[in-house]
C-alpha cells in the first residue's frame, strides 16, 4: 500500500501516519519527493485499512499494490488450476491442458427435448451438459423453469449419456437438492454479486460455474470468485458471457480481453459462453473461434431440437449446420493454439478419484 500525502503535508503529518501505522505493527518507508512526500507500507493491509488512512490530516490519497483477493489469485498460486468436473471414473477436467466443450438447452422443458438436445451436444463432441432447471428470468411472466422435476430430468439424461451435468441454482436454499443432482453448480450473471448464495455453494462440495456479473469489473468477478473459494471450494470455473455496453447490435458485449487478463492474476480455468453473449446464433461459432484464439479454457453453448418453440433463449441456440462448424472449430483450433483439443478428451479423462 502507497499514501500519497498532498504537496502542503508538513514533517509532523508525515511522522503521524508513520506512528499510525508502526502502532498496528507495519513499517512505513518514507520518500520524500520535490513537491510530494510517499509513504510506502509494508503489512497486514486488513489491519491498514482499519486506519481509517485517507482521513488523517495532509494524506491526498492511498493506493493498494497487491490483488484484494487471495485465494483465487495467482499472486500466491503460480500455477494454473484444473477444475474436474463429473463423478468419480467419468471426470472431464476443464483448464489449461485440455479444452472443454459444454452444451445443452437454455432451459430444460420435457425429457425428449433434454435428451435430444444432450444427444446434439454429445455427438457434436460437447462432454459436459448444461441444462437449466432454475432459470432467472428478467419478466415474471416468463417461463421460470420446471424446478426440482427438471434436476430429476437432467439427472436421468446424466445417467442415460454419461455426461456430467452443469445446472444453475438461483436461491441457496436448493444448494442441496442441486448438488443432489448435478455435478456443477452454476451461479448465472444476476447472481454473481449473491454473496449469501456465493458462500451456500462454498459449502457444496461441487465444482462452481461462476459467471461474470453483467455489469461486474474483472475485480469484482474474482471477488466473488473469492467468497466461494473462502469457503473452502476451490473448484471454481470462471465464465466470461458478456457485458452491458452501449452497443444494440448484440445482447452483450464478450469481453474477449477478459480471458487474458483473467489467466494472468487468477489461477481458475475461464471459459466463455457466446451464446449468451450474443443472443443470436450467427454469432456463436465465430465468437467460438475468438475464444479458442485468445486461450480460453472451453466454451458453453446453448443447443435446442427446435429453436422456434423453445420456451427461453431460441434465438441464439445452435442446430444443423451451425452445430457442425461449431463442432469442427472446438476439434480443430484448439491444437492451433497448443493445447489439447475437444476432440481427444477422452485422453485427458482422469480414471478413479
Ligand atoms: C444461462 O446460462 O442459462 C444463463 C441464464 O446465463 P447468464 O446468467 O449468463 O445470463
Ligand atoms: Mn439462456
């Protein structure tokens, strides 16, 4: 941490912030510019930002230098994490040795539609299945999702493909029927600053699909990133879907920059989803080739038997020729880039455990 003291600071302003901080136990490097004096503290930051800094006389401002979160970052966990996501013997790891693939409708309707779709995902190389069975939507009125019956659905689809399962959970007091019945929970975009179900699902014993906050900083998103990890769940996978910007032309904006700059203070995989980043399907293989270019660690996309009844979301999910190209570009681009493609997770598939 850095105060900066304003250019009239006297000398006994300086020594008050220095006793200030020595009385909680850091040391105070002073630098004594032209017109400025800094003060460089070295210590406990939590017990600092109980000084209350900024509010002594001849302070103009104080600077943290270290990232706010710990357990997430990579300041203390140099090495990038894998997440498994999937039952002991049928686990599918998502990180920087493998790319995933997850697919599966917006939202679980009936268990044709669930199975067909899971069957669309699996042979166009998706190894993981979303599926909400919670579903936050923005109106009242619209479809809310089948609940419990719909985890009940997912986990017989689970059973019938082999596919773990990735499912949102939207009130923490169903992180036990959720964790019952899939393998990953998944904290959507209007969830993400839910810092009472942020810890509920800490406690869950499942791998986290955390999305970013549609109007969340990067350090916002590993922030709450952090709650999770504090409470003792380290498996968490990061979701890049889209922000809120003054552009009409897309639902959201991906923020493409977001992968790199992640994977360079956190040590969690990040993958992204384009469909609803976009919220049109013309877009979804082309933001898929972006994402694959710049590192991400996978991609999650919408895919429905039929778009034009779907009860959420049809516009943007895949079918047909779309879902071909898609699942050409996840078997291909990824060795472009140098890592290991969808097509040959199977590989990468830890046994036991
Ligand atoms: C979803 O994945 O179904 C979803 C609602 O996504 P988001 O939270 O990113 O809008
Ligand atoms: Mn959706």
């Amino acid at each position: 941490m850095v105060v900066v003291m304003s250019p009239d600071a006297t000398d006994e302003d300086v020594a008050h912030v220095v006793e200030r901080v020595e009385g909680v136990g850091g040391e105070a490097f002073v630098s004594k510019g032209v017109v400025r004096t800094i003060i460089g503290l070295v210590g406990d930051i939590e017990s600092f930002h109980h000084l209350n800094l900024r509010t002594l006389r001849g302070v103009a401002d104080v600077h943290r230098i270290s990232d706010p979160y710990k357990l997430v970052s990579r300041q203390h966990h140099s090495e990038r994490s894998t997440v498994w996501v999937g039952p002991p013997g049928g686990q599918v790891p998502v990180g920087p040795d493998a790319f995933t693939f997850i697919a599966g409708p917006c939202a679980v309707e009936t268990a044709d539609q669930t199975f067909e779709a899971a069957r669309m995902a699996q042979s166009a190389g998706a190894t993981i299945l979303r599926g909400g069975a919670f579903k936050p939507r923005t109106s009242p009125y619209a479809f809310q999702g089948l609940g419990v019956a719909g985890l009940e659905i997912l986990a017989g689809v689970r059973e019938a493909t082999g596919m773990p399962v990735v499912t949102e959970i939207v009130d923490a007091r169903d992180v036990d029927v959720v964790a019952e019945h899939a393998d990953m929970l998944q904290i959507g975009t209007r969830n993400m600053a839910n810092f009472g179900l942020l810890q509920a699902v800490g406690g869950c014993g499942k791998p986290v699909l955390l999305k970013r906050g549609m109007t969340a900083t990067i350090e916002e998103w590993l922030m709450a990133a952090e709650y999770i990890a504090q409470r003792g769940n380290l498996d968490v996978v990061l979701c890049e879907r889209g922000i809120r910007t003054f552009e009409p032309a897309t639902r959201n904006t991906l923020d493409i920059s977001a992968i790199p700059v992640v994977q360079a203070t956190s040590h969690l995989p990040i993958i992204v989803d384009p469909s609803h980043a976009a919220g049109r399907k013309d877009l979804v293989v082309p933001l898929s080739r972006a994402a694959i270019a710049v590192g991400a660690d996978g991609v999650i996309v919408d895919v429905h038997p039929d778009p034009e009844t779907a009860l959420c979301d049809g516009p943007q999910a895949l079918l047909g020729s779309d879902l071909r190209a898609l699942a050409q570009a996840v078997r291909r681009l990824p060795g472009a880039v140098g890592r290991v493609g969808a097509g040959d997770l199977a590989t990468g598939r830890r046994s036991g455990s």
